[in-house]
C-alpha cells in the first residue's frame, strides 16, 4: 500500500469519527448546567485557576479572582464566557480562554412514574432526549401500562401538559409528538384502559381495550355465551372515557 493510500485512510478515518461524535458534541453543547453538576474549569495557561467543583442548589459556583458566580441554567459555552467576562472585568486577565468539562451530571432529572418497570428520577444526560427514551430508560411501560403518556413540566416560566400517543409515534412515525424532556419534566404511564365481561360469559373477566377494538371483538374475548347463556340477553351499556369509547356489554352483559 502506498503511503499516499494510508494517509488518505487516516483522513477517512478521523473524518468518520468526527462525523460520529459531532451530535454528542452539539447535544452536550445544549445541556445547561443544573445544581449539583461537577463541573471542571480550566483557563488556557493559568493553570492556577484550574477548578473541579459541583454546583451549588443556587446554581451558583466560587471561583478563584472572581467570587460567588451564578452558571445554573446556562449552556456550558455560555456558562464559558460568562467566567471569561468575570475574570476580564475584574482586570485579571486581559483575553481569558476558558473551556469547561462536565464531570457528573446531577442537577437536571425527570421523573416518570406510573405503569412502568422500573419508576424514578433519572438524570437527563444529553440534550434533546425525548420521551419514548426517558420510558426505556426507566425499563419500558409495564404490561398494565396503557398507550398515553402525560408529560408536565415547565417551560419559559410556565406550567405545560402534553398527552403523548407513545404507539401513534412509533407505529405511525409521529415523531414530532414525541416531546424533549427537561430537567424537572414529570412524566406518567396511566394504567390500561379495560372492559369487562359479566354474567353468563364462559370467561368472564377483566381485558385490555386493545387498539380499535369493536364490541364484538370485546364479546370475542369472553368466549363467548354459557349453555345457559343467550345473546338475546346481551344489554347495551356503554361510556365514553375523556381518551377514547369503551364498550360495555354483557354477554348476557359486558361493561367498561
């Protein structure tokens, strides 16, 4: 192999790698700091202003030159220069560089509750995390867990609820319904929708409202009349939910 082809490898090869971390750059670059973070300072040749410390409930961290300096709720290049315009207006350094590294994320959690495996606060790692990954994060929607999820939470400095279809997102290609979370977002799995089957049905019970199911199909599920049962007895009774209609019947009677 000639040397021409191995350098023209090395530049393909550097250029994949770039290309493969350039989102986790461009997320990171988006995150904003939240309290409790560890964070590590560094200003390019002034070694002695190198700082490794986490951020306060108040958002706010001590850094050597400048004092008490609030960074909560800021990207990290914001948070870069707004330490960079400290030291220079506080005539220490003329043209300060600096280059925060984020240590541990702590401050920016979300919280998902309801019917899933395994419900928590769970740290919000990257930028631009949506949804449907912060319910695999938290172990997947649980086997009583329904379709529609409800994200809360706040944004610009007011409350937000979203219904989120999570199926319709993924089967259907709504991606857009699938929201960014942000730190302290709640998000909740309501339990499945049912319907019952009472009376003379060969498997009365409790069954999952299964989508675009028709009451016949509900009935199906029951098997079906006993020897002592007749369809002739079936009495109509339905409801209608906020979400979506659930049959009621008896086979003689099924509700919801």
């Amino acid at each position: 192999m000639t040397p021409q082809k191995v350098f023209a490898g090395l530049l393909f090869a550097i250029a994949t790698a770039f290309h493969a971390l350039a989102p986790a750059a461009e997320k990171l670059a988006e995150y904003r700091i939240g309290p409790g973070d560890g964070i590590r300072v560094v200003v390019f040749q002034n070694p002695d202003l190198t700082l490794e410390t986490r951020v306060t409930e108040n958002g706010t961290i001590n850094f050597p030159l400048v004092g008490i300096l609030r960074i909560g709720g800021l990207t990290i290049p914001e948070a870069e220069s707004a330490i960079a315009r400290a030291i220079r207006e506080g005539g220490h350094i003329q043209l300060p560089q600096v280059n925060i590294q984020l240590l541990q994320i702590r401050g920016s959690q979300v919280s998902v509750l309801g019917a899933v495996n395994r419900a928590g606060r769970f740290p919000l790692e990257t930028a631009n995390t949506r949804v449907s990954e912060m319910i695999a994060i938290a172990g997947g929607i649980s086997p009583a867990g329904a379709d529609l999820v409800v994200l809360t939470g706040m944004r610009a400095g007011k409350p937000i609820r979203r219904e989120i279809d999570l199926a319709a997102v993924l089967l259907d290609g709504k991606i857009a319904d699938d929201e960014v979370v942000s730190g302290g977002d709640v998000i909740y799995v309501h339990r499945m929708p049912v319907f019952y089957i009472y009376g003379e049905a060969k498997q009365a019970g409790a069954y999952r409202v299964e989508r675009g199911m028709t009451v016949r199909q509900a009935l199906a599920r029951g098997g079906g009349p006993t020897a002592r049962g007749t369809e002739r007895g079936l009495r109509p009774r339905l409801s209608v939910s906020r979400t979506m209609r659930r049959p009621r019947r008896s086979a003689s009677s099924a509700s919801t």
